[in-house]
C-alpha cells in the first residue's frame, strides 16, 4: 500500500488487536436457554441476526473463560463456509446481549488502543478485503476456511486513532444512507411480482380486455374447457443421460423452463437416434411443463417456445411438452398456466415422492379452464406483453440503481481508507508513534505477569470469571496515568480519575441508589475509551489511591443468572 497520507502506517491485524481467537465447537442444547452461541449463518453485516442461534448444553458452561464471552466492540468474523467466509458484524451493546459466545467456525476480534472498532471492521467490509477473502483462506481442513494466522497477518492501512473515529463517523453517516436507500429499493422486486400476477389474474379473467370489448361491441364470453379438448400431444422427455463432455445434441435441463419463460442456454448434450430426435425435438409454439421439482412453486410452471437457438433441440423426461388445436393460442395458455387462479389448480395436482414433488401428464389433461375468443386471446396476448415489458423495464432500471448503490459503497469504503474521506489534522499523534508505545507498555505487562506466582493464576469456574472481569487491570495504563505530581502544589494527585472527571460527574448524578453492572456503568456515562480503560477506571473508582484518593464504587453483590457484580456509589462524606 503506497502514497498512504502523513502520519499513517500500514500494518497488520495483529498489531491492533489484543484478542484474535475462533470460538470452539459446543456441545448444544436441544432446549433454548441463555447461553446462545453465534454461528456464521446468524452473523449479518447489520448485526447477529437471532432466528439462527444456537444454545449450548448448561453441563458445559464453566468451560468458557471470561474472554470467550462476547462483548460490545467485539467484531464477529466468518471464518469458514462458501458464501458466508468473509461475512463480519461490529457488536454494540444491543447486539453483544443476544449471545454469549460463538462457535468454531467464526472468529473474535478485540482491538487494542491502537485502532477503532468500527475502523477495523469498515476495513474488512472494504472491497480489498471481500474481494481478496478467497487469497485470504485456505482449504486445510476440507472446506475454505479463514485461519486465524491469515487473519493475524491481514494488512490494513491504519490512520491516527483521533482520525480512524472521524472516518468511522462519516462512513456510519454515509452508509446509512446507503442502507436506507437499499432497503427502499429491496422493496421493488415485491412490488414487481405482485404487479405481474396482478396482471395476469386480470387478464384470464377478461378484466384486462374489458375497454378492447367496449370498443369493439362485444360482451364477455368465456367456453368451458378441460385441458385435454385442447390437445394434440402431450408428451414426457427423454430418459437418456446426458454426457459429460459439450457434444452431441443439445438437451435442456429441468431447470431451463420457468414461469413464462425457456432459458435455451441451460443445456446439456447427449447422443441421440435419428428416430429419438425426430420424436423429441422442440419447435416454435411448443409449451413445456415442469414435471418434478424439489420445490412446489416451480412444479407444473409453463414456459413457451418463442423461438429456436438450436438447430436441434430435445427436452428431459422431467419435462412434458404440449402441442395445441387450434382453439387456443399457446401464448394464452402460457399466460392461463401462469395466473394466480391456474398455479392454484395445478399445485393441488401435485404428490410427494421420496422427496420431489411432481405432477402427472393425465392430472394436466383434466384440468379445467375457460377461454375467450381468439381474437381475445389475441388482445389479451398483446396487453400482457406490453404490460411486462414496462415492468421489465422498470426491473432493468432497479438492477442499475442497485448496482450503483452497491459501487457507491465501494467507493465510499475504498476513498476511506486511501486518506480521503476526512481532512487530515496535523496535531494528530502519528500511528508509528503509537505502536512503539503499545508495544513498549505490553513488554512490560509481559514481564510483569511471568513474575507473577502461579498460586495467582485464574480458574475457569464462573466465581473466578467474574472477579476477573473486574480485577484483570491494565497495569500499563495506571503505571501511565494513575498518579501526578503537581509541582506548583507539591502535591500528588489521582491524575487517572481526573481524566475521567466528566464521566464520574455523570455517574454521581445518574446513579445514586443504583445497582448496576460494568456493563451498565458503560453505557450510562458515554464511556468512549476502550475496555482496558474502562477496566481501569473501574477499579480505581472501587480502591481509590490511600491518602490521594477516596473510593467511589463498592461491590453490593453479585448476580448468579448472569455472573455479573453489581455495584454501586459508595456515599460520600
């Protein structure tokens, strides 16, 4: 990454985080309970989407340690899957609250000082990252998989954190517009369907010609039909396989023929008699039904030969052609077949076998249906299709605006992490700078642990997890902050409490009486720092600084559904 502004650096994940981890596989519960896991078809990019939560077996909850607990900030990444690897979601507190952990096949991200949530998450969201996520994955254990060391090693050009929360800012702005706009035009496709069958119903019921009657003096008037009357052939397809290789004669797949339409480059080929082709060969006017499908909407849809791509063209046996009299033209029945009042007939045909659903030539022949004149049919023909090609039209228009959409996203993300999207401020701390320092303070918290005696080590019961969720203290950032020594005074003071000021003010005002947890501590003062801060303040507020500092938290209980502390202000003298 060259031509990064002044002050940026090109990194890597690893240098920003100070958590990267993939859940592990649980043992689930085959009851809903309140430890739900995340799975990678739950992680959407707006968030962890419930209906597809999982619950993990109560036995084996104490085998979780507190930083496998999600938390607000915390970004959720696909680790494996085709079409889901490469998917992430950036947990506030809303969406922290509706798991607890998440499984192996997706992996945590907590970043460190250094970096923004949002920022990180923006950059992976970013068309350099989505569209490298395939380079970015490996196959090592049967299925493409994003390891956690190709995440680790991950490079992302990384601005000075007070201009990582601007670009964030104006991205949420931006993009949210984007997404408002995206949901509106995701309502399109709805509107357009209902407006196809909308046309379809008034056209075989004689709504849609009742202006062409009016000018021609005539009255409705519709024969009684069965399917059959109407018939010169109704025949099933070939049973021959198809061949592997792109020769021979040309055959459709069941998949070819849709509602109202023949997809002639959905083939494959075989070999084929030269009585077998005769027999079977599709012409112009021919309608074709599906005979099986897996799906009921797509069993018995009618689709019609407008015209020939093939010289030679055959259908399969999972497909049955119809050929016409001259009572009815094969546009009309195709339009009959496809209204609302037809799909209902024809759905109530179909049986289940081993699975696929399916509809037979002779529940096709009995089916009943009325028809007007042909030169109706004709005008029906006629209005149907101009009135589709208006709304495929109006489809061509929404694919365009969506396309821009989905560019403009792009754009945006791309112009984001080139350095412009936001004004540079030079009084910004360069991130070269801040690194060397993190690095620096997490060599010394390094050192500083290993001197630990090992009687201190943290269990995985719940009782420990908890006292760990608050006693865990950044060391580095009270060694940093916690005392200052006035000089005009001569007197020290709790200069990490007093960076806080405006946070704690809130608290005394906000709290008095309260219970609350850390979480709950969080979110009601604003807190913006990051969780190693928060930490920190936290226990500061519950010991204070003998002689400098009096306490201004105490621990009232603790929660057993949840495992949480609670606390509250300690009252003042």
């Amino acid at each position: 990454m060259s031509g990064l502004p002044i002050r940026w650096t090109e990194t890597t994940i690893s240098e920003i985080t100070n958590y990267v981890q993939r859940g592990k596989g649980p043992k689930y519960s085959e009851v809903l309970n309140s430890f739900a896991v995340v799975n990678q078809k739950a992680i959407r990019w707006f968030g962890i989407q419930e209906e597809y939560l999982k619950y993990v077996d109560e036995a084996t909850w104490d085998s979780y340690t507190e930083e496998r607990f999600i938390r607000s900030g915390d970004i959720l990444w696909n680790s494996t899957g085709t079409g889901t690897i490469g998917r992430a979601c950036l947990l506030d507190e809303i969406q922290a609250a509706k798991a607890k952990v998440v499984d192996s096949h997706v992996t945590i991200l907590r970043t460190n000082s250094a970096a923004e949530p949002r920022y990180l998450f923006y950059w992976i969201r970013s068309p350099k990252i989505q569209f490298d996520i395939e380079s970015l994955s490996t196959g090592t254990t049967n299925q493409v998989e994003l390891s956690k060391t190709k995440v680790l090693e991950t490079r992302i050009p990384l601005a000075p954190i007070n201009e990582q929360i601007r670009i964030a800012d104006k991205l949420d702005s931006i993009l949210a517009k984007v997404d408002r706009a995206q949901a509106r035009l995701d309502k399109i496709p709805g509107i357009l369907k209902r407006l196809r069958q909308s046309v379809l119903a008034a056209a075989t019921s004689g709504d849609l010609t009742r202006e062409w009657r009016e000018e021609n003096n005539l009255e409705i008037s519709f024969k009684d039909y069965i399917f059959d009357d109407l018939l010169v052939e109704l025949r099933n397809g070939l049973s021959t396989k198809p061949k592997e290789d792109n020769t021979g004669t040309p055959i459709l797949r069941i998949s070819a023929v849709r509602s109202m339409s023949v997809n002639q480059d959905d083939i494959r080929f075989l070999e084929i008699t030269k009585n077998d082709l005769m027999k079977y060969k599709l012409k112009v006017d021919d309608l074709l039904f599906t005979r099986y499908n897996g799906s009921l909407d797509f069993v018995g849809v009618c689709g019609l030969i407008r015209n020939l791509e093939h010289d030679n063209l055959v259908y399969p046996d999972k497909l049955i052609r119809a050929r016409l009299n001259d009572q009815a033209i094969p546009a009309y029945i195709e339009i009959l077949f496809s209204s609302p009042q037809m799909r209902e007939l024809v759905t109530g045909c179909v049986k289940t076998t081993s699975g696929q659903k399916g509809i037979s030539g002779k529940d096709l022949k009995e089916l009943p249906l009325q028809l007007p004149s042909i030169e109706e049919q004709k005008a029906v023909i006629g209005l149907v299709s101009e009135l589709f090609s208006r709304a495929d039209n109006f489809e061509k228009q929404y694919t365009t605006a969506k396309d821009r959409l989905n560019c403009l996203s792009q754009s945006v993300l791309a112009k984001a992490f080139r350095g412009e999207l936001v004004t540079q401020n030079p009084n910004d701390e360069p991130v070269s700078e801040l690194l060397k320092r993190i690095k620096s303070i997490e060599s010394k918290t390094k050192l500083k642990k290993k001197a630990l005696p090992k009687s201190n080590a943290i269990t995985k019961t719940r009782e420990k997890i908890a006292e760990q969720s608050i006693a865990d203290i950044s060391i580095e950032l009270l060694e940093k902050h916690v005392l200052d020594l006035d000089a005009e005074k001569y007197a020290v003071r709790d200069n990490f409490r007093n960076s806080f000021q405006t946070e704690i003010n809130k608290a005394q005002n906000m709290l008095v009486n309260a219970l609350f947890t850390v979480e709950q501590f969080r979110s009601i003062i604003d807190f913006k720092g990051n969780y190693e801060e928060l930490k920190a303040l936290i226990m500061n507020l519950l010991k204070g600084i003998p002689n400098i500092s009096e306490p201004l938290l105490t621990i009232e209980s603790r929660d057993d559904k949840s495992g949480d502390y609670l606390m509250r202000l300690v009252k003042q003298k």
